[in-house]
C-alpha cells in the first residue's frame, strides 16, 4: 500500500472487508463528535492527532512498519494484506480516529524465552493499531524526548546501549566502584496506567491523544483464544511502549539527579554507581520510596549493590588492568554465545561446512556489533579457536569413514603421516580437530568459506 493514494480512495463500501474487533464499537452522535473536536481546539491544544494523520506522516510511519515486518495480530492480516486493506478501510479508520470513536483491537499474546531463564509475554498489535501507535511516536517524540534526563539512553534517537555502557565506564574510572543494580519486577506488566497517564497529560495538551493512548494501554490480550481485558502494564511488541516506559521512570531520573548521584539507564535496567557499600544500600533504599510512588516494585532476588567488578551492565562487564577501568563481554553473554554457536555448528544438522558458514554470516556480525566496545581482543581470540575446532569436527564427521577421512585430507595438501594419523582415529570428530588437522583445514581455509571472525 502506498498511504499517498490512501487519502483519495472513497470510503469502505458496504461489501467491503470490514476492520477485525473482538468488541462492537460503539458510534459517537453528532453532539459528541463535536464535543470531541471542541477538546481538541481549546486554547493552548496542540493539534497533535491532526499531525499524527497527516499524510506525510503516516507515509513515513507505514515505510517503518513496512521494514520491522512482525506477525500479524488478531485479525490475522499480515503487513502486506494490511497494505491492501487499507486502501479501502482508511478513510473510516482516519474518521473515527479524529471523531474519538476508534476502539484498538486486542493485542496477541507471545511468549519468547529469556536469556536468564523464564518468559517474556509481549502483546503484538494489529498491523493497523502499530501503524497509528508508530504515526503518534514520530509526532510525540520529537516533543518529549528532549524533556529527558541525559542520562537516559534506552530507546531514544541519537543514543544506544553503547552509550550506556560507555558513561557507566566513566563513572568506574572515576573510582564509584560500587554499584546500585536495580531491576524491576515484571515492569512493562504492572505499569499503573492512572499514574502514567498522569504524567502523561503534564506533557501533552491534545487530549484526543490522551484518548487514544489510554485506549491502547487498555486495549485487551487475546491468548489461547480467550481475550481478557487489562487494568495495568504497558506490553512490549507496540511502538509507543518505549516511549510511554520512559515517560514513567523519568521521576526517577530526576529525583537521582536532584540529589547528585552518578547513575545510567537504559529502559528498566538503572545503575547507580557510588563509593561504598553503605552509601549504596542508602540509595537503594530511596530507591525503593521512589518506585513506590509510581506503583512499581523491586525484585529483591535479581537487585544488589555490590562491587562493579565483573557485575553484568547490558551485556557488558567491567574489569581492571594497570589501574584502568576497561570493557569486557560479560560471561552470561558469552555462555549464550557459546550456546548458540553450538546450535549452528551441531555435527547432527545435515548442513554442509558452507552452509553452517552461511548460518553464521547471520548470526555472528550482528553479535560482534554489539560487542564491538569489549576491550579483550584475547577473548575474541579464543571464540575464534574454538569456533574453528568446532567447525573442523563437523568436516570429520561428514567425512565419516577412516579411507574418506585419509583420501580428502591429502586432496587437501595434509601429509601421508598427518592424514594416516586422523584417519587412523576416525570416530574422534573432537579430538581429532585439534591435531594436526589445523594445518590443513586453516584459517584461510575458513575464511574462503566464508566463515566470520570475531578478532
């Protein structure tokens, strides 16, 4: 769909496809639609939904929902068949969105694994409702986004988890090597949605906006073909979630800075870094008064103050040499790592060594990205090692037999001495990787498959 021709298609016709909703959606009369439009127009109101629908607008927004793809919601439409839909069913949604009637559909429940263990529910949206959620973020950021601490880094224009991490470092250096690590329990569900649509309304005039978030934020959950309806939390899966998250702990953040503390954020995960264990368990504890005052509560068994050392932040951890502060992967992220490598490289999958090499193109730069900032090349050294032996037991496996094993390792260039002894051990994929078969299947061979490196 190209939301230019949106505008000029007539409206929804009565053999037209109508738009999925669990709930009928009750029509506004006359005399409250004009009430609707008198809110939006009082002195000192931003036309903030006018711009949210203009078209240039929602061109841009479409074009983003277009390049995140995402799975359909409960009306089971994918991004394209939404496209198609809405060349017909717009010009109804645009009115109801401008008169107060458009009711969010449910979102679809999913639940994805956590790296710690556990479950992370997300609550996907209709592709309609991530477009509309999407066209109010492009409006409402801009607005609100500067009226943030500068140190907060999560999920804002212009700043990154890298950010983070590198002024965490600064405050390590600094000798604040103790640190407050705050984790909130099940945040983005028990978010209180009075109180942040509270905080909300001291940043946004148009209260057509305010509607309509708090419609979203009310909108129900579908799972397991039930749809209950929802009293608090803000799921993850809608574009504005990151921005209303940050609406919400921005309280925090100035209380913090009002009294002077070093400390980094990025969405949920807050780090305060001081000099002392006592100092930390003092900020903890105001802590604790701050989150209570947005209804929100620390889980106790994953929050600590301790020493910054080795102490996991994003990913990344801390570590000192020759009375520096420097950046490492942190082990978690590095066990996972392994895990996943593992998964890629299993000697049970069928894949040929450029297959498994196409495998790893996908999965290996975008993790080396993230790490880029890790000042431990001997750690990047040694995934490659590994990787590599991994990689030359899958060769030998697929090689199988002592006579095939013999007969492709000199092929290769390996001596008569060199080849009788691996194949001489045919069924010892992983022992034998690491003998003399590094001086035929070498770095250079790998690197003509195609395989990445880390270092």
């Amino acid at each position: 769909m190209s939301l230019e021709e949106v505008g000029t298609q007539k409206p929804q016709t009565a053999g037209a496809r109508p738009r999925a909703a669990v709930k009928p959606t009750p029509e506004l009369g006359h005399e409250q639609a004009s009430t609707a439009r008198r809110e939006q127009t009082s002195p000192g109101a931003a036309d903030l939904l006018g711009q949210a629908l203009a078209r240039e607008n929602m061109v841009q927004a479409w074009k983003r929902v277009k390049a995140n793809k995402g799975s359909a919601g409960v009306d089971k439409r994918t991004v394209l068949e939404t496209g198609e839909y809405l060349k017909q069913a717009w010009p109804d949604i645009r009115a109801e969105l401008l008169d107060g009637r458009y009711r969010p559909d449910p979102v679809r429940r999913v639940g994805i694994p956590k790296p710690g263990g556990g479950t992370r529910e997300l609550g996907i949206p209709t592709v309609v409702d991530r477009l509309i959620q999407q066209a109010l973020l492009q409006v409402l950021q801009p607005l609100i986004d500067p009226t943030f601490s500068e140190h907060s880094h999560g999920f804002r224009p212009g700043r990154s988890a890298h950010d983070a991490v590198l002024e965490a470092q600064q405050y390590v250096q600094a000798g604040y090597e103790t640190v407050v690590d705050v984790d909130l329990e099940k945040f983005f569900d028990r978010v209180n949605h009075d109180i942040l649509m509270d905080r909300l309304a001291k940043r946004i005039a148009d209260k057509r906006v305010l509607r309509l978030i708090r419609r979203y934020l009310q909108a129900g959950i579908l799972a397991h073909g039930v749809c209950s309806e929802r009293f608090e939390g803000t799921p993850q899966g809608g574009p504005l979630s990151p921005l209303l998250a940050n609406v919400l702990l921005d309280e925090v953040d100035r209380e913090l800075e009002r009294r002077g503390h070093k400390f980094v954020r990025y969405a949920d995960d807050c780090n305060v870094y001081v000099r002392s264990q006592r100092a930390g368990e003092r900020v903890l504890q105001a802590l604790r008064g701050c989150y209570a005052k947005l209804a929100l509560t620390v889980n106790e068994s994953k929050t600590a103050v301790a020493s910054v050392w080795g102490r996991k932040f994003l990913g990344y951890c801390f570590w000192a040499y020759k009375g520096e502060a420097k950046r490492a992967v942190a082990k978690s992220a590095q066990d996972k790592l392994r895990e996943r490598l593992r998964q890629l490289t299993r000697r049970t999958r069928g894949r040929s060594l450029e297959q498994i090499a196409a495998d790893l193109r996908d999965y290996v730069p975008g993790w080396k990205s993230y790490f880029r900032l890790a000042q431990t090349p001997k750690t990047m050294r040694e995934l490659d090692q590994w990787l590599r032996h991994r990689l030359r037991a899958v060769q030998l496996k697929q090689w199988r037999s002592g006579p095939t094993i013999f007969r492709e390792l000199r092929r290769l260039g390996a001596s008569a001495d060199d080849a009788a002894s691996i194949a001489g051990n045919a069924r010892r994929w992983w022992h034998n990787s690491a003998l003399g078969l590094n001086r035929v299947l070498t770095i250079a061979y790998f690197d003509r498959l195609g395989v990445p490196r880390f270092s």
